[in-house]
C-alpha cells in the first residue's frame, strides 16, 4: 500500500511544485516571448486551422496575441505567406496543436501539459531509484529531483524539454526494470516506440538508434530470443518515424528526411568558427545565408531551408576532411561545453561525476547496462553535434539524480548495517 501511494504522491507534489509559481504570477497564458518557443507554436497554430506544418509569419490571426499581450518583439519583422517548413520536429508542435484542438489556444494549457511531463519524469527517477535501492532511495530522487533549478525552470518553458525528458525517463524506467526479465515482443515494441517519439520530439535522439540493439534483457533459453526482441525496438521505432521522414523527402525532393535542422547547423558544430565558439552553438548567419538572400530566394521559404541545407552540409564535410585533428577537439570541446562549471560553480556541476560514481558501484546490479547505455549515447550524440552550455543534459537529469539518490541510500544502508554489529560487539566487551 505504501509503495501504490508513494509515487502518486510524488508526481502531485511535482506538479504543485511546478505549475504553482507561474498561476500565482498570473504569466501561465502568457504566450512565447520569441526564440524557439514562437517557431513551436506557430507551427502548432498552422496544423490547428489545417494548413499543414509549417509558418505564416504575416497571419493577423496569429499575431493577434503577441500583440495583446506586448509582445510584438517576438514576431519581429518576418513577413510570409504559409509555407512548409522540415526545421523543426514535428512531436511537440503536434502536441501542441492537439491541446488547441481541444481546449481552443491556450498557453496555459500547454503549460500545464509540460508540468504534468516533467512531473512525470521526477516520478519515473523515483521508480528507477526504487529500482536500484528500495522505497527510501525513490523519496531521496524525489526530494533532490524537486531541488533541481533547470526542471523546476524548463517545465514552465514553452520549449521540448519536458516531452523529452519524460520521454528519456519512461525509456529509461521500461529498460531498467526488465533488465533481469526475458524482453517480450510486446515490450520491446513499446520501449522501440518510445525511441521513435523521441526522435519525433528532437532529432538528435536519432544517433540513439544503435543503443536498441543492446537493449538489456535476460536472454531467453534458445539464445535467440534478446535479439529477436532487439530487432523489434528497431523496427518499431522506425515505423513511428518513417511518416515524418518520408514527407521530408517528398516535400524537399532531397534526401533530408530527419529535416533541414541539423544540416543548417553543422557549422556550429564542425568549423573554424565552432573552434573559434569553444564548441558552443551560436546562431550563425553566415556561411551561405547572405549570399542566398542576395541571390533573390526568399529567407522564408523552403527552398532557402533546402540549399542552405545543402550548402552548409557540403562546406562542413570539406572543413572536416581537411582539418581531422580539429574534428577530434572538437567532440570533447561540445561534450565539455555540457559538462563544465559555470561562471558561478553550484553543487549541481558535481552531478554528473557523482553519476559516474554511482554507475561504478551499482556495476553488478542488474539494470545498470541500461543506465550506462543511455548516458553514453547522450554523451556520443553531444560529441558529434554540439554544446548547448547544459541543455541537452536536462533529459538526464532525473536519470542521474535517481541513480546518485540510490547510491546514497544503500551506502547509509550498510554503513547502519555495520554500526549495528559493531555495537553489540562493544557493549559486552565493557
């Protein structure tokens, strides 16, 4: 009855937690302020009145509460008709738009969705914390998970992280705890649609592919039955993304289908000016953009995302072949970028070692192949895109922070242990 009622109990708490301050300030139906956040919901408000997926900067319509709420900065001076757009990945824009579809637009809403997701994925750390060190560690994760300043942040931002970290912490939870059981064909589909939306909701988990075939699980008594299984992660998760994939390709007629997002900014990954940015992304409006512009192809239109796709995949792939030992720097420089203290050192710059630390001592439970793989393909997908000073290890955080919270628990378990021995010992030798 207790382990029933504790983890209800941690996501309402949670959610409270999250959703509260913002109702309280009265900013919950604010709408976006510009950046990422506006290109969503732009994107949302289109495949709401059935235009598709894609951007009509000039819609009065759209506009209209930007402006009301004086927020004009965020629309700045684009000006477009509808066109369709492969920049942006399509799963929370589309959640988006199912919210409008159902309750009308309403940023307060979606707000409240992406709360309830990261509460969900606090709750998801304390089960996989629960996993490695009982109901204790589950209330540890919980209570250091609620501590963290970028979930408490993010899950009011208008942005992907909550979807994808909740994603990550349901993957991880559905690996994790069937990690010493023989995977059935229908949990392995289930863990291969997880994947596929998360590629669905941030096209780097695409280089996440290749870790569904180590997909844990206890080999069945043929031998053959793990990789049967692994086999259908993989398919599962390419059935989910093909739809998008392959509208990419139609719509570009060019081989784009995960979009024009991570070929626009290979530069900022993988060139003299990413060097020069110490591994950091910055927007870049150089490196074929003026020239495209000048050339009379309009900056809001697919063909500009198109051929300046093209360009700058051509111009990084020649600055790679001819600067290899700068290519190598480079990955540790994106991966340190996520890593490093900031200006102003915290003790949540010593999570990820601590995670490391953990990792090394549950190394014999049965589980932390799982843990390890997901770390390491976030550290790998880090390295050969780039930094983001810290957000793309958001989605691992409640990750990290259930497997430092379980370590604690069970080092305070046998420490308690051996206090125990140790004072009858010393009573009856008095």
């Amino acid at each position: 009855m207790l382990r029933r009622l504790t983890f209800p109990a941690i996501f309402l708490t949670a959610f409270g937690l999250f959703a509260g301050p913002p109702f309280r300030a009265g900013t919950m139906n604010e709408p976006p302020r510009g950046g990422d956040a506006r290109d969503y919901e732009a994107i949302a408000f289109n495949l709401w009145q059935g235009r598709g997926f894609g951007y009509y900067w000039s819609d009065p319509a759209w506009q209209q509460p930007y402006r009301a709420a004086g927020f004009a900065a965020a629309i700045g001076d684009r000006q477009s008709g509808y066109y369709p757009t492969t920049y942006r990945p399509p799963a929370f824009p589309s959640l988006w738009a199912l919210v409008y579809a159902t309750v009308g637009r309403n940023f307060a809403a979606v707000r409240i969705i992406n709360c309830a997701l990261m509460a969900g994925a606090v709750t998801l750390g304390a089960a996989v914390a629960a996993h490695f060190a009982g109901l204790a560690a589950a209330v540890a994760a919980a209570v250091l998970l609620l501590q963290s300043p970028h979930l408490s942040q993010f899950s009011l931002e208008l942005l992907t992280e909550p979807l994808a970290t909740f994603l990550v912490s349901l993957l991880v939870w559905l690996w994790v705890s069937r990690s010493d059981r023989e995977v059935s064909a229908r949990a392995a589909a289930v863990s291969g649609a997880v994947l596929g939306l998360l590629v669905l909701a941030r096209s780097i988990f695409v280089l996440w592919l290749p870790i569904a075939l180590l997909m844990p699980g206890r080999p069945a008594a043929g031998g053959t039955g793990l990789w049967r299984a692994r086999a259908i992660c993989v398919l599962a998760c390419l059935l989910i993304v093909a739809p998008w994939w392959a509208r990419n390709i139609l719509i570009t007629e060019a081989l784009l289908p995960m979009g024009s997002q991570g070929p626009i900014n290979l530069p900022a990954g993988f060139s003299q000016r990413a060097l020069d940015n110490q591994g950091r992304w910055r927007s870049n409006t150089g490196d074929g953009a003026p020239e495209l512009i000048a050339s009379g192809v309009d900056p809001f239109s697919l063909e500009y995302e198109v051929r300046l796709a093209r360009h700058r995949s051509a111009l990084t792939l020649n600055w790679m072949r001819e600067h290899p030992r700068d290519v190598v720097r480079l990955l540790g420089m994106h991966v340190w970028q996520e890593l490093r203290p900031r200006r102003r050192p915290t003790p949540w710059d010593l999570l990820f070692p601590a995670a490391v630390v953990a990792l090394i001592y549950f190394r014999r439970r049965p589980g932390i192949l799982a843990v390890t793989l997901i770390l390491g393909a976030t550290l790998a997908s880090i390295a050969l895109t780039w930094g983001a000073t810290g957000r793309f290890m958001i989605p691992v955080q409640p990750l990290m922070l259930a497997l430092v919270s379980a370590m604690l628990i069970s080092m305070a378990g046998h420490l308690a242990q051996g206090l125990r021995r140790l004072l009858p010992a010393g009573t009856h030798h008095e």
